[in-house]
C-alpha cells in the first residue's frame, strides 16, 4: 500500500474554541498553496484535531513533507496511510508501514480520539503490536525503538503514520493581521519578520535603499531573503524605497553623532503612508536591545517616538547567537553574511550616540522638508512579490483590492 497520505497537525489552533474552524480553514489553504509550489496539487481534508493530504500519484512525499514542514501554523507533519478504523485494516497497514522502514525494534504509539471506538489505545496497541511481530519478526522496543509508527483514530478513518517532522509551529499566515518589516539584508531582520510570519502576521517587507551607497547588489540579496521567508508565508510583497535623497537631505541638516537615530525616525516616517497602503496595523524590526548604537533602550525610545503604529521587535531579548543559530535554520543565514552597504552607516560618526533624547532629535531636525522627501520616497518606490518557487509577480494573491489600496507606483 503506498504511503500517500500527509497527515498535518497543528499548533495553537487547537486552543481556539469557536473560531477555529476559520484558522483550519486558512491553514488548509496555505498547504494547498505550498503543494503547489513544488508543482503537486492535491486536496486538503480536514479530520477532528488535524488535516491530511492524499498526495497524488507519482508525487514525491519527501519533497512534500519538507515543503509542508515550512508553513506558518504547522506543529508536524507525517507521511502514511488512511484506513477504515478498524482492527484488521490498521494491523494490515501497520504491518506495511514496517515493511517499508528501516530494520530493528519498534514501538506502536496510539491515540484513540473517537471513543466510540471498541478499544482503548493500549488495547489497540497490543492487538496490532502482535500482528506486526508476527509479521515481521521485529522486536518490541518502548524505550528506545529503531522505529515508532503511530496509529491515530481520530473518527471512523485511522491513520497509520511514521515519522514526523516538526514545523515552525505558530499560527497560520494571515490570521492575525498585516505588518511591514524592515529587512535591511543583515542577519536579524528577516529572523524577526519571520517570528511575527509564524505567529499569523501578514508581513510586508519593506528595503529602504540608498542606490549610491549599496548598489544592486542588496536588492538581490533581499529579493533571496524573501524568497526563503516565503516558504512559510506563501508568497512575500516587497517594496524598495530610495532613501538617498532623504538619506543626503539629512546629512546636509542633522550633526553626525546622531543621524543614525534620524535614518530610522526617517525610515518610520515613510513607512508611515506605507502602511497605510499596505494596510499594515505595525512594524517589525530586527532590534535587539544593546546590540548596536542604535539599540540602546535610549535611542530605540527616540526612533519609536515617530511610530504611528507600534513597532514589534521580536529578537530585542534574544542573544546574537540564538539569532544566528534560527538563521542557520531558516535558511536565511547564507544570504544575509553576503557583504553588502549598510544604509545607516552612511555619513555616520565612528562613535554615534547612544543615549539621544526625542525632544533633542526634533529640534535637530528642524528644517528637514519631511513631507516633500517622504512624498519622493513613495514615488520611486517599488513594489513585486517573491514566490517560494522563485517567481515574481506583480501582486499577491491576498492583496487588498486596488480600489482601497492602490499598489505602490
Ligand atoms: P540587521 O541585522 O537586521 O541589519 P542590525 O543589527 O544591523 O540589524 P541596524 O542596522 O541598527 O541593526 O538596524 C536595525 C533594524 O532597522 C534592522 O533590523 C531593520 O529592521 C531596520 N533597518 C535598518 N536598515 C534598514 C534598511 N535599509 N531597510 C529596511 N530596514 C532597515
Ligand atoms: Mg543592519
């Protein structure tokens, strides 16, 4: 019996009570979204407490699983079979299972979901056990099995699986709102826009880019980054704004111990009507408290105090090491250590300050003409969506309709 069924199981969305169907409903969704960027479709059915694909013929469950293992909303996902719940159909599909693994000991892990069922699952595990030893001559193992599979019996269909991988868990893409990430092309960005994809977030990415300074060279390495977060968010906008002009007008107003501080309340600014168009509630950045300059409880106080929305940094109480270590997970970590300019070092003071003040900042930037330079910020910018498969296209499937939100010229 070919193993063809995926069986998925969630996270939180089990804690939802009544709304949960809605979040089954989205996740189902974006699994089928994610099959097809390997080029499989198939239908996602949804079962008590779980969801399962039956993979077409000829399609690889390998490339499946590790597609699947990548969506928001995921806690596992497991390859196996779909079986009337029955004592004779799961030994027989147990017995299978076996027979298509690796050699040794093995462990039957039950769990009985429909209690009209006539047997517990120790009762279930026992019958079953002694028809796969029967059958294979393997030894039973429960401490320390070469091979577990696990026999679920969550209605009148069982399912025999093996192995699971385990997802990003979280919540699934779109359930709790849109928020526009600043990806700088550095190594904590897109970590922390990806915390806020696993939790349900909508993201945006945004790349504020000074053409002088970085060259194309970042936009490739951003447009990669995007591609890899798409793989748990399904697809990602991105919009490119030219910051330079707003960068040199800053320079030419503002002293250089503190123009660090002015690039972010600058960025915010911007993002701002963004926002707006993206219909993001908030911002996330990759701040992690005290790791740069710009970091200090101080400054982030001065950047924040322009925000107009709130501004979500995931990684602010998390070690460099634990970012780069989820990095190295991702998948994002080989992009990011690709050299490339930083924006913000640009015209900056080898020593900026650390400890600024809002009132402080505002009277410095007196005299910047915000509006007119916010105003050429969003006419030169960009905007595409990068797919997982690698595609762009000019808009999301999930897009605001363009008479609300007309997309970025
Ligand atoms: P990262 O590793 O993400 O580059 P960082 O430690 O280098 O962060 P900063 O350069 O101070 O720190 O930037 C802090 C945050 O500001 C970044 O994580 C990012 O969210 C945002 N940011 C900085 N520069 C840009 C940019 N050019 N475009 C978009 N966002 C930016
Ligand atoms: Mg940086």
């Amino acid at each position: 019996m070919p193993l063809r069924t995926l069986v998925v199981h969630y996270a939180e969305i089990g804690t939802k009570g009544r709304n949960r169907p809605q979040f089954e409903r989205r996740l189902m969704a974006h699994l089928g979204l994610a099959l097809k960027d390997v080029g499989i479709s198939a239908g996602v059915k949804r079962m008590p407490g779980r969801l399962t694909v039956l993979l077409p013929e000829g399609s690889d469950p390998e490339v499946a699983l590790a597609r699947l293992a990548k969506v928001a909303g995921v806690a596992d996902v497991a390859c196996g079979v779909a079986v009337p719940a029955d004592l004779a159909s799961i030994s027989a599909a147990a017995v299978d299972l076996l027979a298509a693994g690796p050699p040794g000991s093995f462990k039957l892990e039950v769990r009985r979901g429909d209690k009209t069922f006539p047997l517990d699952s120790i009762a279930v595990a026992r019958q079953v056990g002694a028809a796969c030893v029967a059958a294979s001559g393997r030894r039973v193992d429960v401490h320390r099995p070469d091979v577990t599979v696990h026999i679920e019996i969550p209605s009148k269909v069982a399912l025999v699986i093996g192995p699971s991988r385990p997802g990003p868990g979280g919540l699934p893409s779109g359930s709790t709102g849109r928020l526009l990430a600043f990806l700088s092309g550095g190594l904590d960005s897109p970590v922390a826009a990806w915390k806020m994809m696993r939790r349900g977030a909508r993201v945006t990415a945004v790349h504020f880019w000074n053409r002088t300074l970085q060259g194309n060279a970042v936009l490739e390495k951003i447009e990669d980054l995007c591609r890899v977060l798409a793989l748990t968010q399904g697809e990602v906008p991105l919009v490119v704004v030219p910051f330079e002009p707003m960068q040199r007008a800053i320079v030419a107003m503002v002293p250089e111990h503190v123009r660090m501080v002015v690039y972010r309340r600058a960025m915010l600014r911007i993002a701002s009507a963004l926002a707006d168009r993206e219909k993001a509630l908030g911002y996330v950045t990759g701040d992690s408290l005290g790791q740069v300059a710009s970091q200090t409880a101080e400054n982030l106080r001065s950047i924040h105090a322009v925000a107009d929305r709130p501004v979500f940094a995931p990684l602010i109480g998390d070690d460099k090491v634990d970012v780069v270590a989820l990095a190295r997970k991702l998948g994002t970590f080989e992009i990011s250590i690709r050299p490339h300019e930083d924006c913000c070092s640009f015209l900056v003071a080898a020593h900026p300050a650390t400890r600024t003040r809002p009132d402080v900042i505002a009277r410095l930037e007196e005299g910047i003409p915000w509006d007119a330079l916010v105003a050429e910020a969003l006419a030169g910018a960009r905007r595409e969506v990068h797919h997982a498969s690698g595609r762009t296209t000019a808009v999301a499937s999930d897009d605001p309709p363009a008479v609300d939100a007309p997309p970025v010229p």
